[in-house]
C-alpha cells in the first residue's frame, strides 16, 4: 500500500514538473523572459532543494530551453547581432560575478533577489526614460539584468519588457534576440557555479530538469508561433499577472522566513 501512494504521489509530482515546463515554454519563446522567472519561485514547492540547487537547476532548464528556440530564431534570421552582443556583454559579466554571492548559499540573499527581479519585471523602473539606442545604453541594461540573474537565477526577464519600452528593435526581433542573450548568459553563470561549488554538476537536480525541459520543448512551438503574431497586449498583460502572482508568492515566503 505505502508503495502505491509513494508512486502516486511521484506520478502526480512527475505531471506537476511537466505542466510547469509548458509554462515555461510558452513564457521564454512568446514572453521572452525566461524560465528562471517561473522555475526559481515555484520548483521548492515540488521539490525539496535549497537555493543554490534551485538556481542551478533553473539556469540549466532555461539554458537549453533558449539554446532550441535560438537555434530556430537564427534559421529565421530573427536576431538583432548588434544588440545582442552589447546586452550579453553586460549579463554576463555581471550574472558571473554575482553568482558567487549565491554560491555562498545565502538565502536571505537569494530571496531578496527574487523579490528585486520580480519588482523589477513587474513596475519595469526603466520605463520612467526615455533612452535612444546606443551600446552604451545597451550594455547597462544587460548589466542590469546581469546582477540579478546572478542572485536570483531569474534577471533577464528584465529585458523584454524594457526593449518594448523603448522600442529600440522592431517587435519580430525582441524576443528572439532576448533568447539569444538568455543562452550566453546561462552557461556563463552555471560555469561559474560549477566551479565555485563544491558539488559542481550535482547542484543540477536532473529528473526534474527531465519533466521540465520536456514540457517545455513542447510548448515552445506553440510559443514562437505566437512570437509571430498580433499578440502585443496579450503579452504584456499576461506577463504582468504571471509576475504579480509569483511576487505574492514570494513575498509571503519572505514575510514568513523573517517572523515565523
């Protein structure tokens, strides 16, 4: 008996990792803001990993997850070179060099970060300029997205919303270039976790990366196909009530973590 609910209950964990990736397919190839917004904050929930192990396993579902919807966004010629190479210099300088921050294991500090992305994607605080294109510019943003990356696994979902802001690519090219900006950036900062933790590859929990990478290999289909649509408002708002819930999600975990 306890070995048919123990499979039960793995059956039931099993499907709740795949509906995940699905979710998370539809938001890196159609949101273009990355898995680690969704995984980071919801994968504790499943399973049982503290906060470096959730940012490793987030950062490699999300790795090879922007790796397939790039590679089909290059064949479609849909990637802006030029802003791709000066946002990812940013990210992923500073995605490195924060991560060692969370190599630490600070929780505090992996949860503050969570809550600063999550703000950050939701009020979009550079919404309030107006800036013209330079690779100056360019850059900041990318070291922006960079540094919370590196603390909480989830920054570059601070990058679409903010190239629809200040439109500075036609809106074909946002998401895919945000993909290919996502790609480089994962492996530079799992690299650096790999190396400066002493479990190395074993932070990645693989079966649920299994369950997760293939919801969303499925789901990312549907999601480039909408990338090509007339979609603009669905997107944004679903973006928003995608964050403001995992935001009061986060939140009460931290208002529970500091007084209970």
């Amino acid at each position: 008996m306890l070995y048919i609910v123990t499979l039960n209950m793995f059956t039931i964990v099993d499907f709740l990792l795949f509906c995940l990736g699905i979710c998370i397919g539809l938001s890196s190839s159609f949101l273009g803001v990355g898995g680690g917004l969704i995984i980071v904050p919801l994968l504790p929930l499943f399973v049982p990993i503290g906060a470096v192990e959730t940012m490793a396993t987030s950062l490699f579902v999300v790795m090879i997850t922007v790796s397939v919807n790039s590679v089909s966004f290059i064949r479609k010629k849909l990637i802006d070179w030029p802003c791709f190479l000066y946002i990812a210099i940013g990210s992923v300088s500073f995605s490195v060099l924060l991560s060692y921050i969370g190599v630490q294991g600070a929780d505090i500090i992996f949860r503050v970060g969570l809550v600063l992305a999550l703000l950050a994607v939701l009020f979009n605080p550079l919404s309030y300029f107006n800036f013209k294109r330079s690779g100056i510019k360019q850059i900041v943003l990318g070291s922006f997205g960079g540094c919370l990356t590196g603390i909480s696994g989830v920054g570059s979902a601070i990058f679409s919303p903010v190239l629809f802001h200040f439109q500075w690519l036609d809106k074909k090219f946002i998401v895919p270039t945000v993909n290919a900006v996502m790609c480089v950036t994962t492996v530079a900062t799992l690299t650096s976790l790999f190396l400066g933790h002493p479990k190395g590859f074993d932070l990645i929990h693989l079966s649920a990366s299994g369950f997760i990478l293939f919801g969303s290999f499925l789901s990312s289909f549907a999601g480039r196909y909408f990338n090509l649509g007339p979609y603009e408002r669905g997107r944004r708002f679903w973006l928003r009530v995608l964050v403001l819930c995992l935001l009061i999600k986060v939140l009460f975990e931290l208002v529970v973590y500091f007084f209970i």
